[in-house]
C-alpha cells in the first residue's frame, strides 16, 4: 500500500488529456462537450487532446484502458480529465497496469463513475481530484459557476490550503443537452441554506477516501480497489455523494450498513456529505417532494452514521457532487474539518517549483 502524494500540476498552455473512461457520451451530445472544450481552452489556457474513445459510444473496456495507459504514459500530457461518468468503468479496473500509472503520476480529475479510476490512482499512491467533468462543470449551461471555476482553478494549478465555502445559490434542475436554445441560457438556481454540521466539536485533519457511494458498493461487492485491510483508513476523512440515479433513502442506509457491518465506517473521524441530486429527467420532482428526498437521505445517513460511528462528525449538503456549483475534492488529499469554527480546508498539493502557476 502506497501513501499518496500529490501529482505535478500543470500549467497554462500545457496539455492535457480528455477520456472518457465510463462512457462515450461526447458523441451524442456535443453541445456540453464542445462548450467545456472550449472553457478548458479560453478560460484556463489549456489544450485538450482526444483519444480514440473519447467520443465513442460503445467502445470496449480494454480500448478505454488503452486510452488511459496513452494519457499517463505520454510526457506531453500533463492532466487528465474525464469527459463524464457512466455506469461501466469497474470494467476497466482489471485491465489497468498500475505499475506504468504510478511511474506517470498525474492529475486525474473525474467523479461520479470515475470514482473507480480515483480509488485506483490511491492505491496506487497519487492523489486524484474529484469533481470537474468536460461536460457538466466546464460545459455548465449559460456561464461556469464562480465558485466551481475557483475551485477547478486552485485544484489545477495551485498549492497550498484552499477553504471551501457553502453555495449560495445551487442548481439541481438540468436543461437539456441537445437544445442550443435553452442550453444558451443561464440555469434556474434557488438558495442555499448552508451546511449542516452534527457533532462540530473537534478538529479532524486526515486523508481523504470516498466517492461516489452507489460506485463504492459496486466496488465492495466486487472485492476491488478495497483493501481487506481497512486499517489503511484509519483516521481519514470520508466524503460521500449520490447521483443523478437517486437512490432511495432504504438504500442508502443499506449500503451504508454494510460498509459499517464490516467496521469501515468507524474508522472515519468526520464525514463530508454531498448535496443529494434531488431531480433528474426520469424524476423530475416538485419542490416539496425534492425537500422530502434530501430529508429523508439525512436521515438514512444519520442513522447508519449513530450505529456504526456514533462519535463521527459529519457536514451534510457540501457541494461536491452531481448539484451545482461543484467544489473539487482532493482524493487521498489533506482535508481539515474545523467544528468548533466550522471551516473545511483542503490541500490541492505542491506545484512543481521549476513552474509557475497562475
């Protein structure tokens, strides 16, 4: 087990690597990607490059393998970002070389699906970024939020603490992504109402471990990127998001259950909690039923949290997830969590000292 540590970042002008490691979706909705492209490229100074599967709907897990081994192993390329997530990225893992990836440590920034890639890279010892999709964070609707570019921006080039900050507005209603009429125009948002903090009465600073929590079931089930020794975990910060799926708040308990029937939720001191994505296309819910869902998740998680890791601070409603605005995580990074103050910094590691970033 390697400890992990911070990739070189890149800097304006550098390449970087687009992949779409789960699923091919660029191809059929171009307006998000194309839009997010363009940011990447006018907005922070960077020049994408496509891999054969990057547009590829369809494209088989060893071609998607083969697009990441090229991304890590190519001394041109200084970052790694996903297109957007999808549903069979546990497929590549087996056919990935860990051995070519930890000797061409570099930024990998995904979430959603990519947790797998990101729990990969920590096993692997580097530290990956969660959060930051072509298509949903660079490809925003109307303008990127500010509080994801800085974020997306501090994570890219710059070291150091960065405080993360509760949204004050947030968006979870999506505009559709094949209509360049209402795709042009600025996305509803409502108030935030800030972070709720259960149990604020420590300060715990450790590495950070998690993800998406539907991907790390799958993951537990198939007995991959999990060590049999959780005691790998002891003392980090977990941090947790649901997707656009939206489970149901029974399963979320139950997974959760799980992961502490085998004494991996006790071994986390504080809990960052997403945000719950409390609308999609195949749910629109109305407002009242979207308070209800949140409620009742908080709930569930509550639950499971007073059973298996009574003592554990948790934060809910972070921005970390499938709502927007998104603030980056660093995966297998330092994260603070302050109660008393009710602060969370986290670290987004070293630039390279021969560079010097924006």
């Amino acid at each position: 087990m390697f400890r992990p540590v911070y990739p070189p970042k890149p800097v304006p002008g550098d390449r970087i690597a687009v992949l779409s490691p789960s699923s091919g979706l660029p191809g059929l909705l171009p307006l998000p990607y194309e839009l997010g492209l363009e940011r990447l490229r006018g907005t922070f100074g960077l020049e994408p490059v496509e891999y054969p599967t990057t547009r590829a709907m369809g494209s088989s897990a060893r071609q998607r393998a083969d697009d990441l081994h090229a991304a890590f192993a190519d001394p041109a390329v200084k970052a790694v970002v996903a297109s957007i997530g999808g549903d069979d990225q546990i497929t590549v893992l087996p056919l990935l070389d860990r051995e070519l990836i930890r000797a061409n440590p570099k930024p990998f920034f995904g979430f959603s699906d990519n947790t797998n890639v990101l729990a990969f890279l920590w096993n692997a010892g580097i530290v990956g970024y969660h959060g930051a999709t072509v298509m949903c964070e660079f490809g925003r609707p109307g303008a990127m939020d500010p509080l994801t570019a800085e974020s997306v921006r501090a994570a890219l080039f710059t070291s150091g603490p960065y405080e993360l900050r509760p949204a004050e507005r947030f968006r979870e209603v999506d505009l559709p992504w094949d209509d360049p009429e209402s795709f042009a125009r600025e996305p509803h948002t409502e108030p935030g109402a800030g972070w709720t903090w259960v149990r604020p009465d420590r300060v715990v600073e450790g590495r950070s471990w998690g993800g998406n929590l539907e991907i790390l079931s799958w993951l537990l089930m198939a007995d991959r990127e999990i060590p049999r020794d959780l005691s790998v975990y002891d003392g980090h910060v977990l941090f947790l998001e649901t997707s656009e799926d939206m489970p149901r708040a029974d399963d979320v308990y139950w997974i959760l259950r799980g992961m502490g029937e085998r004494g991996l939720l006790r071994l986390f001191p504080a809990l960052l909690m997403g945000r719950p994505k409390a609308w999609s296309f195949d749910r629109p819910l109305a407002p009242a039923d979207r308070a209800r869902y949140v409620r009742d998740q908080r709930e569930a998680v509550r639950r499971a949290v007073d059973r298996y890791a009574p003592d554990m601070m948790v934060v809910f409603d972070v921005d970390l997830g499938h709502t927007d605005p998104q603030l980056v995580i660093p995966y297998g990074g330092t994260v603070r969590v302050d109660g008393p103050a009710r602060r969370i910094t986290v670290t987004y590691g070293p630039a390279p000292h021969s560079r010097t970033p924006p």
